[in-house]
C-alpha cells in the first residue's frame, strides 16, 4: 500500500513540475507574440489609423449583404478580437439582421495576425492560416445571409459619425494598454498552469486515452483524428490566445503527422473559444443559433471534405504506383 501510495505521490509531483515548466515556457513564447502586436495595435486605435481602414474592406461589404459602415467593426475585431468589435457594434445603429452577419463573420476572423501566428507555430503555415480564416468568414457569411433573405442595405454613413475618433493623451493610452496586457498576462498564466498541470499528471497516470476516447465521438463527427483530441477540446474551450501555448508545448512534444495537424487547425482556426466569444454578442440581441451553428457546421463540413479529398489523392498515387509496376 505504501509502495502504491508513493508512486501515486511520485506521478503527482513529476506532472506538477513539468507542468509548470511547460507552463511558463509557453508563457513566455506566448507574451513575445502577444506584448508587441497589442503594442502595435494600439498605436493604431491611438492616431485613429484603423478607423480609417475601413475602405480596405468597404467593396467587400456588398457581396456579404451588410452596409459600408460594417467595415468598422469588421477591421477592429480583425486586427483586435471580439470585445473591440462587440464594443463597437454596440453603438452603431444597424438591425439585428445585419448585426447577426457581423457576429459570423468576426466569430471565424478575428484577432488574424496573432492567431496565426500561433497557428504558424503549431503546424500549419501562417499565411495559409490567415487566408483560409478569412475565406471561411466570407462564404460562411455570404451562406447565412442568403438563408436569412438579407439584401444589400443603403449606404448611410451615420455609422462612421457615430463613430467619430476621440483621441485621448498619449500617457493615458499608455497606461490603460499597460494594465490591459497585465491583466491578459494574468488571465493566460491562470489558465495555462493549471491545464499544463493537469495535462502533464494525466499523462504521468496513462488518463489522456481515456479523456480521449470520452471525445471520441465528437471527434469522428468533427471529422478529427483521435490523437489531436486534447488539442482540439483545448482550443474550443479556451480558443487560441489562451489555449497557444498549450498546443503549441504539446505539438513539439508529440508526434503527430502533417495530416492530423492540418485537419486540427482547418478546424480549430474558424471555431475556437466555443463558450466565451459567442457569449459576447448575446447582449446586442442576436439569436443564439447564428452564433454557434454556422461556422460549427462550415469546419465538419471541411473536415469532411479534407478527409474525402485525401483518401481520393492517396487513392491515385496508389493507382500510378501499381501502373507503374505493372509497366515495368
């Protein structure tokens, strides 16, 4: 009893320490990412560069059924995350129908450079990461306009009135960015450390398969392999700012092949943070169906496809290589 009550103890200790050891490793590869692109973007809200993007965006209004004013909230949850963006919505006065389009799209897209950089990271390329984000946001929104019958709306401007940049002293701006990524530095460690911990015990106990297999048919119908399980549950609940150095810790030590990570971050990029970011946008009114059904359905959907389109290619080198043979 006593040789059991010591291994058990042993096992516990070990997962704490290296835990804590990935843990702060990944917070600290994390904050090198995190400290200068925040920077960056708050120089932008700062001289109110970013509120003048918004013609970057403006022609790609009317393809997703939504108003030029639109753009301003679209380019600020792109560069900055979701609360920039819902805090914007939030004064702009435009319909629950449009408001609901904007929800989709910035559920997929948001926060880009970051996020994939993260992904980059973690085994897939970040410019491909960017990109397909960006194209699942378009059809995903353009899909659920035309199932709601939105038209495209009026040019009114009253947005970008409304909108009108208030520049604050500099100092100010310095100070509020500095608590802000003090207190996401915090929120990331809390969450970090625990996770590392338990994982790394889980791992020192052979639970992780077990976990898994709990996933598992979530994870067939996800169109996910089972080994990225862990990653996958990783990223839906905590998404990816907090969840990077997690994924990022276990995808340098274990061995997954190109296939898994690919499936795992085609469908990990669109839909993460399942349970806060939708949450977001309930207070301006939107249904809750079209905050978690449609890039949920788009990522099976690709998954699904990726799986098909792979077993075909692997299918034809197969092909080649028997008629190859037979020609010998």
């Amino acid at each position: 009893m006593t040789t059991k009550n010591n291994k058990v103890l042993s096992g516990i200790k070990s997962g704490f320490q290296s835990g804590v050891r990935k843990g702060w490793s990944g917070l600290l590869w994390l904050l090198k990412i995190l400290v200068p692109i925040s920077f960056a973007t708050a120089l932008l809200v700062h001289f109110g560069i970013i509120y003048r993007l918004d013609f970057i965006l403006a022609p790609v209004m009317n393809f997703l059924m939504l108003p030029s004013e639109a753009a301003l909230p679209i380019i600020i949850g792109f560069f900055t995350g979701i609360y920039g963006a819902v805090a914007s919505l939030a004064v702009l006065p435009l319909p629950v129908e449009q408001m609901t389009l904007i929800a989709v799209f910035l559920l997929s897209s948001h926060n880009i450079i970051q996020e994939s950089i993260v992904q980059g990271k973690s085994g897939l390329n970040v410019f491909a990461a960017a990109f397909f984000r960006i194209f699942v946001s378009i059809v995903t929104t353009y899909v659920c306009g035309k199932i709601m019958g939105a038209t495209v709306p009026e040019m009114t401007g009253t947005a970008s009135a409304a909108l009108a940049h208030t520049q604050q002293p500099f100092s100010a701006m310095l100070l509020e960015w500095g608590v802000d990524i003090t207190k996401l530095a915090v929120q990331i460690f809390c969450i970090i450390m625990p996770l590392m911990i338990v994982l790394e015990t889980a791992k020192e106990f052979n639970l992780i398969q077990y976990i898994t297999k709990l996933a598992s048919p979530i994870l067939s119908v996800m169109g996910l392999s089972r080994n990225t399980g862990m990653l996958w549950l990783t990223a839906c609940i905590f998404g990816l700012s907090y969840g990077a150095a997690v994924i990022v810790e276990e995808t340098k030590t274990n061995h997954f092949t190109k296939e898994e990570l690919t499936k795992l971050h085609l469908s990990i990029g669109p839909n993460h943070s399942m349970i806060e970011d939708p949450a977001l946008f309930l207070p301006l009114g939107i249904p809750v169906l079209w905050l978690w059904i449609p890039r949920l359905a788009a990522v099976i959907c690709i998954a699904h496809t990726f799986n098909a389109l792979s077993m075909l290619r692997r299918l034809h080198v197969k092909r080649t290589c028997h008629k190859k043979l037979c020609n010998n």
